[in-house]
C-alpha cells in the first residue's frame, strides 16, 4: 500500500506534517523503533514508527535525522505524539519536502499496533508471494546439495530475488563460495570502508553508500568464517530483507557443504604427502593420487615452512587455490609441507604460505621433484634451504648462497664439516665430550672467554682447555683470520644438517 492510501484510513486519525509529495511511495512494512541508528535496521520501504519524546529536538538534529532515514529509503516516518514530544521544526518541514521523505503524526491515543495491522493487512497477498519465495529459496538449497556448483546455485538465487549476489569472505573479500564472482573495485572499497567503520559488526542490513545509478545492501551470512551476502541492483528500487536473510541462511548452508568437501580434499592431500615424505607408497599409487588433486610430480617442488599454520588449512588451501597454485599440504609438529606445482608455485606459493605461518617464520623450498622416489631427499633439500632463509628475507630456495658463501647444498654442508670438524665429532663420540657444543658457544659469544664460560656453566679455563684441544684436533687456531673463518663456516653448516635431521619427515 502507499503511504497515502494509509494516512487515508479514518479510524488511525493519522496527520501529515511534511513531505506531501513522497505519499506515493510504497510501504512494504510498518518498523518500531527508538534506536538513535535506526537506519541500521531498514532495508527499504519500511514506514519508521518511532515514539515521538525520543525525536532530536533541535533543527540541526531533526534535519540530520530526515537526511539518514531518506538515505536508507524509508517510506515515511510516523511519530507518535504525546505532551512531550518536540514539534517538527520549519527547517525538518522543508527539508522532507525537499527529501520527498513524508512525516506523519499519529495521536497518543492509537497504538502502533493497530498501524502496523493495518500495513500487515493491506500486504497479505505480497507477503504470501514472499513465503513462496523463500519456499523456492529453501528449494534451491537441495538442488545445490546434489551438485558441486555453488556458482549455480548463486545464479538460481539471483533469479529469485530479481538482482545480483556477492558471497564474500569479510576479512579479505574474496569469493567465499568457489566460481562466484568477485566485486568490482569500487564495490570492494564500498564494503571494506563499511565493514571497517563498523569494526565488522554488521546491523540487521547496512545500506551501503551511494553507487550513482545503482544500490547495494549487505547482510551478515551466520557461517563459522566471517561471511557476507551483497546484494546490488542496477536500480534505485528497494530490497525485500526478509527474503535476503533467508537467502544468507541458504548460503551458510551450502558454504558448510563446500567446507566438508574442501576438508576431506585437505585431508587426503595430507595423507598422500605424509606416504610420499615416508617413502611408503609407490609410484603408480602416487601418479594416481597426485592426479585426483591436480598434481604432476614433474612440475612439483617441494616447500617446508618452519612453524605451525596458523589459520585452518582449508583457509589456506583456499589461498594457494586463488592464486593459481595446486598444492597438497601436511602439517608435522611444527614443520608445515606443501608441494605445489604451477608457473607461480616458486614465487607467489611460498609467499601465500608464509602469510599463514606465524611471525617470523621462513620457507625453504627444494629443486624440482620430479619423482615419488625423490620427495625425501627433495625435503632434506627443502629444510636445508629454510636454513639459509633468514638472510634471504625469509623464503630460499635450494642451491642459493646464504650466510655461508662456499655451501650451496647438502652434499657440500657435509664436505665442509666432515673436512673441518670430522675430528672433533669422532672425539665427542668416543669420549662423551662436548668439544663442538664449546666451540659454537665461544664463537658465538664473541671468542669471549668469560661469556662463553656463563653460558656453558663451566669454569673459564675449562673453556680455554677444551678450544685448545680442537685447536690440536683440527690444525686450526682461533687466532688465525682463515682458520677462524672455516671454523664458523663449518659450525654453521653443523647447524643448518642439524636441523635437518631435527625437522626431518621421520622425526615427524
């Protein structure tokens, strides 16, 4: 019905205060409410019932209060008078005639109820096409159920609410159910101020700001990862919020359904990697099992990042997926893999996984796999390379020089230490002494006697002892430029096939 039709009838005794020339516009619902935002509430075309001792009793606030509720495109505003309620101002009467915003009045005496039968009266026949509607909606659910194509059942939903749909991760804005589409930039920005201003806490329906030509709303989808459901039309007209959050409640539905789904992938992908790390499947089974997740052990290297995912895996196989990228992920006490093929696996995979592991955290990645036969050696080059990373910005991969300048790989790391300190750890092994434990603490220490002493909790000349006896062991001196030099590159190599042998497949 039209605000007219319902200043219209006798026994609401209603008044018209302003606005005369927004009286053709149509009331879809007769809203309640005192809230200082109620605009927060309102999809469009509902008539605002609000008590009239709580209306802004200055011009200023009285005009600001016209401008929002227009902006929401209300159909009207009612006010129920009583002795205290402020009178409308000259500036709010002609700025709802400016606004075509119309202003009613209704005595003390008449409840909003009877008003809000009356609409609800009037809109039986439009409400009964909505419960057919959103039977339909409820319909389109069980046939998104029986096929794997949310992109689909978000086109059958657009049909029947007549407009277009955005389902969007609220966090970075990108399409949370997979092959629907993404927002234009202007709308993302649109929504990202929105969200942002609201510290992501959404009203029953935010009206976004204005599109030029076009309108848009969002509503919040009740889904486990913050989710949102825009709607835009090419039009001004309003939107029916009702069948909106009926269409949000469909999306949690399917967004579930597509979550199991990605799980039980996430969760297979980490059951072949964990056999390929083990070495306890072959080849052919491999091929087979690479191939149902898109991988080609051809075009695959391998990726270990030194931390624990720190967001759920589905979330970041959902990353790696967007950016192009096929992978398979296994998370090991806190070593996470990933091997990954792609033209971007190299460059954009381990950024994306690096994102999802705590601060401070480093990706080594391995030469090309090539084989099921070659993925644990292709970890052990893997871990070497994370090693190296922390002075490489924290991503390296295998074969690039780090720190140490004449170690590129494993097989030269043990070159280096067995030419170096292969004495010293003989002399470790067969007497339960801590020769190269004292050497790295002296080196790192500064070749402080003293320092090195505290940290080993040993007296200073113990110290100096046990440095002379790998002085003997080794031929080199601490004192000597080239010979410290090897020293430390030695120890450091220790280090980084320590590490490896530490976070290794088996020690998972």
């Amino acid at each position: 019905m039209q605000v007219g039709e319902l200043l219209g009838l006798p026994h609401l005794r209603m008044s018209l205060l302003a606005g005369p020339s927004g009286l053709e516009r149509h009331v879809t619902w007769a809203h309640s409410s005192d809230l200082a935002a109620p605009w927060d509430w309102i999809a469009g075309g509902e008539l605002l019932m609000k008590n009239g001792r709580t209306m802004p009793r200055s011009a200023d606030g009285q005009v600001a209060f016209l401008r929002k509720l227009a902006a929401a495109a209300a159909a009207g505003l009612l006010i129920g008078s009583d002795p205290r309620t402020p009178a409308l101002t000259r500036r709010a009467r002609d700025e709802a005639g400016t606004l075509g915003l119309p202003v009613l009045e209704v005595p003390y005496s008449i409840s909003f109820l009877a008003v809000s039968r009356a609409v609800a009266d009037a809109s039986m026949e439009d409400e009964a096409r909505r419960m057919a509607r959103a039977e339909r909606i409820y319909a389109v659910i069980r046939d998104a159920l029986r096929t794997p194509s949310p992109a689909s059942f978000v086109r059958k939903l657009e049909a029947e609410l007549g407009h277009r749909l955005y389902v969007l991760d609220a966090a970075e804005l990108f399409p949370a159910l997979r092959g629907t589409r993404p927002p234009d930039d202007r709308l993302a920005e649109q929504i990202r101020a929105s969200l942002r201003a609201r510290d992501r806490q959404l009203p029953a329906v935010l009206r976004l700001p204005d599109l030029g030509r076009r309108s848009a709303v969002m509503v919040e989808v009740p889904f486990e990862d913050p989710t949102v459901l825009v709607g835009q039309r090419s039009d001004r007209r309003t939107f029916d919020a009702s069948l909106l959050h009926h269409a949000a409640t469909a999306v949690a539905v399917v967004l579930g359904h597509q979550a199991l789904r990605d799980a039980a992938e996430v969760q297979e992908g980490a059951a072949l990697l964990g056999q390929l790390l083990d070495a306890t499947i072959g080849a052919a089974a491999a091929e087979a099992g690479l191939h149902r997740q898109g991988l080609s052990l051809t075009k695959c290297r391998l990726l270990v990042g030194r931390g624990e995912l720190v967001t759920a895996p589905r979330r970041v196989a959902h990353a790696l997926r967007r950016s192009g990228v096929a992978h398979i992920l296994a998370q090991r006490a806190d070593v996470s893999w990933a091997l990954m093929s792609g033209a971007d696996a190299a460059s954009v995979g381990p950024r994306v996984l690096l994102d999802h592991l705590p601060a401070g955290a480093v990706v080594g990645i391995s030469a090309p796999v090539a084989t099921a036969v070659r993925v644990p050696e292709a970890a052990r080059e893997a871990l070497f390379a994370s090693g190296v990373a922390p002075q490489r910005g924290g991503i390296a991969a295998y074969g690039e020089l780090g720190h140490l300048p004449v170690v590129r790989d494993e097989a030269e790391a043990r070159a280096v230490v067995g030419g170096i300190l292969g004495p010293v750890l003989d002399y470790d092994r067969q007497h339960g002494a801590e020769l190269l434990e004292t050497l790295r603490t002296f080196l790192t220490c500064g070749r402080s006697w003293i320092r090195a002493a505290e940290e080993l909790h040993v007296h200073r000349q113990t110290v100096v002892y046990r440095i002379s006896r790998v002085e003997r062991l080794t031929g080199k001196h601490v004192s000597e430029t080239a010979d410290l030099a090897g020293l430390w590159f030695a120890v450091s190599a220790y280090g980084l096939l320590a590490d490896m042998q530490r976070l290794g497949p088996a020690s998972g």
